[in-house]
C-alpha cells in the first residue's frame, strides 16, 4: 500500500487522468469530422472527390501489427 501511495505524491495521477479523457475526447471530435468529411466525399457527384474517398477501399490500412497470420 505504501508503494501505491508512494506513485500518488510522486506523479500527478488524476491530472494524467484527465489528460487522457481529454486527449480521447478531441479524438473522438476529430474521428468523426473525419468520417463525416470522407462521407459526403463518398457521396459526392464529383468523381475525383469518390475516387480519393474510396482509396481506403482499394489500399487498406492495416488495423493490428501482426508478424504471424492474424485469426
């Protein structure tokens, strides 16, 4: 106990906590000005706007860093 006490008067725990909510906040605003944007160039009748959009379609992304196959 005297460990986990001794992390609450050396590092500043709840101001990290806060950090961390805040930073997951203005990456969920940001994510979602994302989508809406590649949205309506999706939709867009402009086939230059569809074709940039659907790059991720034709050259995705990978999600995980697996160095063995992935199930």
């Amino acid at each position: 106990m005297d460990g986990f006490l001794a992390l609450f008067s050396q590092y500043n725990i709840p101001g990290a906590f806060l950090v961390n909510i805040e930073l997951t906040l203005w990456s969920a605003l940001f994510s979602t000005i994302l989508g809406v944007v590649l949205v309506m160039m999706r939709i867009s009748p402009i086939a230059s706007l569809r074709t940039v959009s659907g790059a991720r379609t034709v050259f995705p992304v990978p999600t995980t860093n697996c160095q063995s196959p992935c199930h």
